[in-house]
C-alpha cells in the first residue's frame, strides 16, 4: 500500500514474508529433489552397467555420449537410432580420445587409459583412428541391453516419484510422432547427459570420480548414516578402496565419522556452494524430464505403460548387485 508516494511499512513486511514463503518451498523442493535424484544415481551406479563396475559403467557413458553426440542434432537419426534394438552403426560414430574423456571426467589420463584397455579386453571399447568408440556389438549385447531395461525401469519409477510428490514443473508436449515402443535407447541418451552433468558439478567439489559415487552412498544412506562395509556392499567395492575414499572425504569435511557411522555433516548442507549445487541439480532434473517430455518418452509411458500404484512410487532402494 502506498500513501503519498510512500510505501508503509507493513505492505512492504507483506512482500518480504511473501518472498520469504515462496524462497521456503523453493528449497524444499530443491532438497526433495536432491534426496531422490541422489538415491536415483546411486542406484544407476551401483548397478554399473552390463555387468562392468561402477566406474567402468561411467566411462562407456562417457565414451559413448561423446561418440553420438553428431548425430543428437538429426532428428530422422534420433528416430531411427531411438529404439533399443537399433543402435548406430560404428559408421557414423565420432571417436573421442582418451584424453578428452579423462579431461571431461576429471581423472588421470593413465587412469583412463588403463580402464580403456581392460574394457577393450571386454569388447566394450574399441580403439580406431581419431580415438575410441563404443561399438555396435557392445550395445547390442544381451548384458547391455538388460542393464539399460533396468536403468530405464529405474527412471520410471523416479519420474513417478518426483511427479507424485509435485516437484516437477508442466512438461511440454512431445515433438515426435507416436511410436509402437518405447525409445529407450533415446531416453538412455537423455539419461546420460544428465548423470555426466550432475557427475561433472559434484567433481568441482570433490577429489575424483570414486569419491563422489562413495560420497553419493553417504548422503543417500537410508537411516541418514552408512558404514564402510554397507558401501562396499551397495557398491561391490572392495571394503580397502571405500575405506580409502571415505579418508579422503572425511578430510575434505564432506563426510563425518560419528559412532554411530558416517554422515554427512549438517553444515555441509548449509554451504552456500552446496544450496547452488542443490538449485543447479533441480533445474538439471526439470532439464532431464523436459528432454524425455520433448522426445515422446513420457507420452510414451503414459500410454505403454500400466498407471502405477501409490506402493509403487514410494521411495525405495533396488538390491545390491551381484558381482
């Protein structure tokens, strides 16, 4: 209210509570969100992917991510290449150079480099000229194909999740014509953008890749507190190369040993730098949803896919992989 070109006092404590109230939900949802996508990715990591580790499993996203990236901007592509029998042909992959997947990981270039040779061994790499590339075979593969069913299956329930909760925005329309199935090898691509950017914002905080999955376990622990023993079970880590990351973590002030196990410390929380990450990470999974919307992949499980019950998207942790 205004009287004589002066704003009262009142009006303007109105505003504030007004601003105070709407920057309230705003964080609550952003700490939602947070809770489930965290949970989320620590479930994709600790099923890895094909039967490789968790780590191996990030790589070949990298690799291949970067392999495909040409052919995201042709939409007749995007169609043929959508469905989970139809990967593109090694033909039409760019390769990337181990040097560019250890810059956009963070890691070691020898570090790389070794995980690249031992997945070639595997058959889930192969070096040509100009780099390396997830070939054709790999992702047709009866393994790799069941871990990208899971993986998707998986995005379903937490998209049911974050909507049934009312965390998620108005999602557009899809640009895609209808199709018989879903196009889960397109949302594996959508996925996958969204799990290397969310991967890339916590390395900025975090010393190296095994650290932040190490530190996704802490924060998603159940009863707010996890072991060492229980993170090399959800992880199929050794107990020594968890115990190692947690050290690290624990002197970087991210983690908190307490007797009762570890924890992430409430002021971490509290930073600053934490609450723009937890803000970042809202837009991301609205990015993530809006992608999948604008792709026909949410047109396509409103349609293909059975309404699910309440029990069903309740939040819930999948087994530890068997390794």
């Amino acid at each position: 209210m205004r009287h004589g070109g002066v704003r009262l006092g009142w009006d303007s404590g109105r505003v504030d509570e007004g601003t105070r109230q709407n920057e309230a939900a705003a964080t609550r949802r952003e700490q939602e969100l947070g809770r489930l996508s965290f949970a989320f990715m620590l479930d994709q990591a600790a099923m890895g992917l094909g039967g490789l580790s968790s780590l191996d499993a990030i790589l070949i996203m990298a690799i291949n991510q970067a392999n495909i990236a040409p052919l995201t901007h042709e939409p007749l592509t995007r169609i043929r290449h959508g469905r989970l029998e139809a990967p593109a042909p090694d033909s039409r992959r760019r390769p990337v150079s181990i040097n560019a997947v250890a810059n956009s990981l963070r890691m070691p270039f020898e570090t790389v480099r070794r995980h690249v040779r031992r997945l070639e061994q595997l058959g889930a790499c192969t070096s040509v000229d100009g780099g390396v590339i997830v070939p054709e075979t790999y992702l047709a593969s009866p393994g790799y194909v069941e871990g990208v069913m899971e993986s998707h299956r998986r995005l379903v329930l937490f998209f049911h999740q974050a909507n049934a909760a009312g965390l998620l925005e108005p999602l557009p329309r899809s640009a895609y014509p209808p199709e018989p199935t879903i196009p889960v090898r397109a949302a594996a691509r959508i996925l996958a953008d969204y799990m290397l950017r969310t991967t890339d914002a916590l390395l900025a905080a975090v010393s190296d890749l095994a650290s932040v999955i190490v530190l996704l376990a802490v924060i998603s622990a159940d009863t707010g507190r996890t072991s060492v023993a229980e993170i090399a079970h959800r992880l199929g880590m050794p107990a020594e190369t968890v115990r190692r990351h947690v050290k690290s973590l624990i002197d970087q002030g991210l983690v908190l040993r307490i007797s009762t196990g570890l924890v992430t410390p409430y002021e971490v929380m509290e930073r600053p730098a934490w609450q723009t990450f937890l803000r970042e990470n809202a837009v991301n999974v609205q990015r993530l949803f809006t992608g999948l919307a604008e792709r026909g992949v949410v047109e396509a499980w409103a349609r293909l896919i059975p309404p699910m019950r309440g029990e069903d998207v309740s939040p819930a942790r999948s087994a530890p992989p068997n390794r």
